[in-house]
C-alpha cells in the first residue's frame, strides 16, 4: 500500500491542506482578504485539499489493490514462457 499512487498523492494533498490551513489561521491580514473580496481563501483550499486528501487514502484503504495469484490461469492467452 506505500507505494500506491492513491497514497503518494493524499499525503502531499494532506501536506499542503494543512500548510495552507495554519497560514490562513496565522496570515490573516486585511490587505490580503481585500485582494479576495473578504474571504480567507488559504483556509478554504486547505479545507478543500485535506477533505481530498482522506478521500484519497480513505479509498486506498478501503479497496488496495491486490496482485494476482501465481496460479491465476491467463485469460487473454499470452501465457508466460519459461
């Protein structure tokens, strides 16, 4: 499961969710949310982004992906040679 892409991508997503959420708490100014029309838009997508995030690994999770057998028969007839 480490190395599936699902991971890989919800934890940089989680990452960044939360950088964004502390920088909306901690830099707030006026100056920024006049240039937003008064919302706190790092605060939102950090919201955004981390709600993404468990659905990301959520679905890892809940469905991995699971290598075939060794003794599955070929169904498309390209069998192994050895």
């Amino acid at each position: 499961m480490l190395f599936d892409i699902r991971t890989i991508v919800g934890t940089l997503l989680g990452c960044y969710g939360v950088v964004l959420v502390i920088t909306g708490l901690v830099n707030d100014t006026a100056a920024e949310q006049a240039k937003t029309g008064g919302i706190n838009v790092n605060i939102w997508a950090g919201i955004g982004m981390v709600a993404v995030s468990i659905a990301f690994l959520s679905w890892a999770r809940l469905r991995p992906v699971v290598p075939p057998a060794a003794d599955t028969p070929v169904i498309d007839g390209d069998a192994p040679t050895e």
